[in-house]
C-alpha cells in the first residue's frame, strides 16, 4: 500500500495511482479536465467549522488533527475513510489538496491513518 500527499496544483504523475481530491471547496483557477481527479469524497473533508477555526489561527495543528480525527470517527466521514482504506489496500493512492503546507493538513492526519 501505498498513500503519498501532492498539490492537486502539481501535475499528474504515472505513479499517482487513484488521484483523491480531500478538499471540502474545488481549488481555485484549477479546471476540472486538468486536476485529473478520480475521486472526491467530500465527507472525509473537515467541517467548514474546523476549517474556518484552523485557518484562523486560533489553534495549533496537533489540536486540528484531534479535531479531525473526532469528526472522521462518526457515520458518514467513518465510511468514506473506511472506503478509502480499501482503495489503498488495492493499489497507489495520492490525495490531492491545495493546501500551501500539506505536511500540515488534513492531508496528512488522513495519511498517518490510512498507514497505521
């Protein structure tokens, strides 16, 4: 199994595998033919809120991650990242985000919980 973080900005890649949206919101200028996106599974997105919050600065990334962690734990988002385990089993996965710093995201808490 293999899961790996890029830019949705940044060009496909042969060794992307399933190209995964995980951003809430389509990134912006980006045309839709051109992300080359396979899936988009919105529900494994943080909450607008915890959005909002982090972006705001009104709280560190380790508290966001348990944030986020809480929100994927329940229904919908819990089968949607169970969904996506099973896509990482089968092959190559890259989540895309337009994150500017995607090593500090939801991006990557998605990634330490599809690797462990």
């Amino acid at each position: 199994m293999s899961v790996r973080v890029r830019r949705v900005y940044d060009p496909a890649e042969p060794e992307d595998g399933v190209r995964v949206l995980v951003d809430r919101l389509w990134p912006r200028g980006l045309a839709k033919d051109a992300a080359r996106v396979d899936e988009w599974p919105k529900a494994l997105t943080p909450s607008t809120e915890l959005r909002r919050w982090y972006h705001a600065g009104e709280g560190s990334y380790e508290e966001f991650a348990e944030r986020y962690e809480a929100e994927l734990a329940v229904d919908e988002a819990a089968e949607a990242l169970d969904d996506l385990r099973d896509l990482a089993r089968k092959g190559d996965v890259t989540l895309l985000t337009a994150s500017k710093t995607p090593e500090q995201s939801h991006a990557a808490v998605l990634t330490r919980l599809l690797e462990g």
